[in-house]
C-alpha cells in the first residue's frame, strides 16, 4: 500500500510541474524538477501518458499536459457550485463592463485565478489566464482572501510569504497592506494599483459562503481608461456581482 501511494504521489508531482511558464519538458528535465531517478521519471510519464494525462511530442520527445485533464477539469467547473455559478457571474459581469473578470481563490499561499472571462474591449488589460497565481499583497483578489484571514494566520502567512515587489508601486510595508486590509473590511472591495502590473487597475470583492470569504471576484482594466465616477460604477458592479454569487451558493 506505501509503495501505491509513494507512486500516486510521484506521478501527481509530475503533473503538477508543468504551468504556463513550462509547458513541456523532456525527461532529463522532468525528472530533475521533481527529484526523481530519470528511469523512475520516464516510467511514471509513461504511464500517465498512456491515460491521456500526459502526452508525448513524437519528434521532440517532450512531455505536455494531455486531453484526460480536460476532462477531469471540465467535470469539476460542472460539480463545483463555486466554478458552476461563478463562470455564470462573471460572464454576465464581464459583459456589463467590458473589462477582464475573474475568480481566485487561496492556495498554496497565493491568489490562485480558478476562472478568467477576457476583456471584450479592444484596449485591455495585461492578460491574465486561468491558472496564474499572484502574491496575495500585490493583488486585489490576494487582499480581499488575505483580510478575511484570522489575524494571528494572516500574520503567520506574511512572515513565510513576505511581501514581494513586482512593481516600484507594491507595498513596501506591512503597515501599509494593513491599511489596505482595513479598507477591505470597511468597503468590501480591494484595490491593485499597479501593484503587479505597471498599467494595470484591479478591484474586487468577496464571495462569502458559511460567513466565511472563499473566492474573491475582481475585475482588472487598464489604468488610462478609469476615472473616479467610472471607478465608483465599476467597484458597485463588483460588489454586486460578488454579493449574487455568495447568494448562489447560499441557494
């Protein structure tokens, strides 16, 4: 039974190597990245492989994420309340704005974006897909999860995260975030300015269910195509959005 479950666990950290950054690697590498023997590696690619889990380029040799994901993903977005209902609501929000929404959730420490709509504006945002992950203090949807956190676990996850700069505009402090975080509270909405993107404004709000905050909904636009009075439209259309969402899952 170890042996099963040290085999289920190693060809899962397969599969969890590849993202957009590394969609396919040959075996050497794939190995490598998971501190695997390259025989050990080839032999569990291989059989995910043959499940349609991965797939193998016939000329290169590299391995990719294969169709059976599709499967199993699309599956959950149907099984999921918070997928179903949210791909829905932000459909609906994205065609009232224009702008790029979407819905993220806390994992592994991070804003994890589980579901992305595109802009339908011809000038958009920096593009952002499902799957990407953002530093909870850079990003409006890490700081709506981040200000739902007890303050002690909050806290705890700072120390361990600390408090990257992906722009000259992040935050540089923890007071400053904890401002931040109190306006989340207060205002239910939070706010990216140019935090992770130079040129890029992002707000959202929080998807409560069971009294607790599970997703932050949020929309994303370029910072020249925002005014104050558009700005207060837009952070009433996502609360909006993020309130019927949290009703959704309440139904």
């Amino acid at each position: 039974m170890q042996n099963n479950t040290q085999s289920v666990q190693r060809a899962l950290s397969l599969l969890k190597v590849f993202d957009r950054a590394t969609p396919a690697l040959g075996i050497t590498e794939l190995a490598a990245r998971v501190g695997l023997h390259k025989s050990t590696a080839y032999r569990l690619a291989a059989t995910l492989a043959g499940e349609g889990f991965l797939r193998q380029d016939p000329d290169t040799g590299r391995y990719s994420l294969g169709e059976s994901l599709y499967r199993v993903a699309a599956g959950l977005v149907e099984q999921d309340p918070l997928l179903r209902e949210g791909r829905r609501v932000l459909a609906a929000l994205r065609d009232a704005c224009g702008h790029m929404v979407s819905l993220a959730v806390l994992d592994d420490e991070q804003a994890l974006f589980v579901l992305v709509e595109e802009a339908t504006l011809p000038v958009r945002a920096a593009a952002m897909k499902a799957g990407d992950r953002l530093p909870l203090s850079v990003s409006a949807a890490g700081k709506v999860l981040l200000a739902d956190l007890p303050p002690a676990e909050a806290d705890a996850l700072l120390r361990r995260q600390g408090m990257p700069r992906m722009t000259p505009k992040s935050l540089a402090s923890r007071q400053a975030l904890a401002r931040e975080l109190a306006r989340v509270r207060r205002d239910g909405i939070g706010w990216g300015r140019e935090e992770s993107a130079i040129g890029l404004l992002a707000l959202a709000g929080p998807v409560r269910r069971a009294g607790r905050t599970v997703a932050a909904l949020g929309v994303a636009c370029p910072t020249n195509l925002t005014d104050a009075r558009s700005l207060d439209a837009l952070a009433h259309r996502v609360r909006a959005a993020a309130d019927e969402l949290s009703h959704r899952l309440h139904d």
